[in-house]
C-alpha cells in the first residue's frame, strides 16, 4: 500500500473570545492516543483567528503514557528547518516531518513552549487531553498541569449557562501520521452538540473497536455554528461561533485527502439561534434554503469523492430559545430529509430516536443536560450506539 498523510487528530478553529490564553511563557502538551499507526509526523497550527503574532520557541514529540509522561526519548519539531519561529497574524503554518513510529492504540504527545503572544485561536474541543505549564518545559519528561485563573471563569460559565465547556486547545489544528495501511479519516462536522464530545467520544470508541487501525474520528465541530451564516456580529463573544459551515468547508475537510466520510451534524443553530441573543430577527431561513444547502453540501463532497452522512435535528422544545415556529421548521426540515434519504450515503434519524412521545417536539429529558439542548452522558450513549456502522463498509 502506498503511504499517505493522516489526521490522527484535528479540531476546526474559531476564536477562543474571553477563554484565550494571555501572552506568556508557557508550555502546551496535548496527549493523543492515536487511532491509526504511522512512521512520521508533522503539524499544522493555526494563528487564523488571533489578533497578534505568536512566537514559538520550540516543539517536541514523544511516545508517552496517558498522562503525558514520555516512555522514549523526545524529538524536536522544526519549521523549515528552525526550532524557533513565529507565526503571524491570521497564518496557518504545517511544520517539518520527524520519524515517529506509532501503533494503533498508542499515546503520543506534542509539546510546543510559546514565547511570545496570546492564543485566541483553537477550540474548546473535548476528546484530547491539555496539560499547560508555565516556562519551556518541552523537554521535560513529565509536567504536572498549573490551574489558570481563567479556568474559573470557565466553570463558572458552565453553571451559569448551565452547559459544558470544556479546557481550550489553542494552536494546535491538525496532527498528522504518514500511514502505509491505508488508513482514512472520518470529519465530524456540527455544532456544540458533537463539540462537547458526550455522542462524539463514544462513537469514536466503537469505531476504534470496529475497525482498529483503519478510520480515526476526527471532530471539526464549533459551538453555536450553523450550516448557512457565519457568526453573527451582533453576539457579544466575537467570533467564538465560528465561519459557518458552508464557507469552512475548504478550510476543515476538502484540504484532507484522508477524509474519506463526513457526518454532518449542523442545523440546530441555524433553526434556534435567530431572534436571540446570538443573532437577529433578520437572519431566520426558510427549511427549502437550509435543505438546498444540504443537498449542495453534498454535491460538492461527492465531486471530491467523500461521503455524507446527515444526522437530523433533535428536537429542542425544552430550551429556553426555543419557539413553536422553530419547532415547527425543524419537524419540516427532518421530515424533508426522512423523504430524501437515498441521496445520501446514509441519514441518521436521531430525533425519533430521542423524542419525547408525550411531547413530539422536544427531546426526552433523561437524554438532555441542564440547558435541555445539549445531550448528557445517557443521551450521548444512545445516540453513539445507534450510528449505523455498516456505513463505514461501504
């Protein structure tokens, strides 16, 4: 088999508002179990949505434990043959390619020690592990995680919107493994519902168990993004919601050849959002746009030779934004989807998996956190165990 580049992880940028990392010297060691093996590694990280220059001073790799501790010697990660570079405003830089050799199932980490600059692009993605420390501890064997002050903010945050946010993982964007078994990717694309990782993580479990070695899930998902319309100027956190995912489509799949699947799992933002907080009045579609959207979706990933999977809406009758119009639209929309079903590699009626039978248009509560929009642990368990695996045979 011939040897080709494959995400063992990524993430899809946005920018990180009040959760950023201030400038200061400080090391980011993320700790990757690696669903497919490779021989060689190299990074892209991505200053896309900072509003300063980031300087690095150096980046190491090392198999290690799931803390983060290394188990062999570290490797330097250079950018064009420099250990210490910057990246500027906006940019997105792939490194060097060092020897590594992974196995399926292995932990590896990467350690970058940032000299200069504050982190305000990344994502706060919940399926990798984030260990920062102050100083250039890139060489160290073992660090130990410092609590920030901004962690408080976080936790805070989550009790008062009554909703998980998870640690931000600035910089990195994607880690790539040179792979000799023909190994693919398979992106999920959607909002905070996949983003906060309680469907997502346990999906990747089964497909890790399923088929070792062959597929690593990578999740591009963005809190708030919606399928038609950027981020809404009009939100406070500037940014945080991301570009929306017709117009990031180029920049978080097309770009990787691996990605041979792609679940799309967009919608609840487009139907929820408008006439809130987060967006205006004026920015409500109509089902035929958003379905239009999806079929065009879809048009363009069969042209690059991908397949799509669409997940349906879960119904969102109990949440606070919730109105009966939206309700109704999202009925209109995954009913219209339920019908047209055979153009698509596959179509994941989740809705009716999780609906309230008392209240058609709202989820079960049991399935659903404090916020009743996002799933909890039993609500993302189900949801995981019921994705259709012979998808991912054909």
């Amino acid at each position: 088999m011939s040897e080709k580049w494959v995400q063992a992880w990524g993430q899809a940028h946005s920018a990180l508002s009040f959760f950023y990392y201030p400038s200061c010297e400080k090391t980011y060691r993320m700790i990757i179990k690696s669903a497919i093996q490779g021989k060689k590694i190299k990074l892209e990280l991505s200053n896309e949505c900072a509003k300063n220059h980031v300087e690095i001073g150096s980046v190491t790799v090392s198999k290690c434990n799931e803390n983060g501790d290394f188990t062999e010697d570290y490797k330097f990660i250079t950018f064009k043959g420099e250990k210490s570079f910057s990246i500027k405003m906006g940019e997105v830089i792939e490194t060097d390619c060092v020897d590594l050799g992974i196995e399926t199932g292995e932990f590896f980490c990467v350690s970058i020690f940032v000299k200069k600059g504050a982190l305000r692009s990344g994502n706060l993605i919940d399926n990798v592990e984030l260990i920062t420390a102050k100083g250039d501890l890139t060489q160290n064997p073992k660090i130990e995680n410092q609590r920030r002050i901004r962690d408080g903010v976080r936790e805070f945050a989550s009790k008062v919107l009554r909703m998980y946010f998870h640690k931000p993982i600035p910089l990195f964007q994607s880690v790539k493994l040179l792979n000799d078994t023909d190994a693919k990717s398979i992106i999920v694309y959607g909002d905070s519902i996949s983003q906060q990782g309680y469907w997502t993580n346990m999906f990747s479990e089964r497909i890790y168990h399923e088929f070792p070695g062959k597929y690593s899930v990578i999740n591009k998902s963005i809190m708030g993004n919606r399928l038609l319309l950027d981020y809404s100027e009009r939100f406070f956190c500037k940014g945080l919601f991301g570009i929306g995912g017709m117009n990031r489509m180029q920049r978080d799949i097309l770009s990787y050849p691996d990605c041979e699947y792609v679940i799309l799992a967009l919608g609840t933002n487009d139907f929820l959002q408008y006439n809130t907080i987060a967006a205006p009045k004026s920015e409500k579609p109509t089902v035929e746009q958003f379905f239009e959207s999806v079929l065009e979706f879809n048009e363009i990933l069969k042209k690059e030779g991908k397949k799509l999977i669409v997940f349906n809406i879960l119904n969102f009758g109990e949440c606070i934004d919730s109105r009966p119009e939206k309700e109704e639209m999202v009925k209109e929309f995954n009913q219209k989807l339920m019908e047209n079903k055979h153009l698509f590699h596959g179509v994941y009626d989740q809705a009716s998996l999780c609906v309230n039978p008392e209240k058609p248009n709202c989820t079960k509560k049991e399935y659903l956190g404090k916020d009743y929009i996002h799933p909890n642990k039993k609500g993302g368990r189900i949801v995981a165990d019921n994705v259709n695996l012979d998808w991912f045979r054909k």
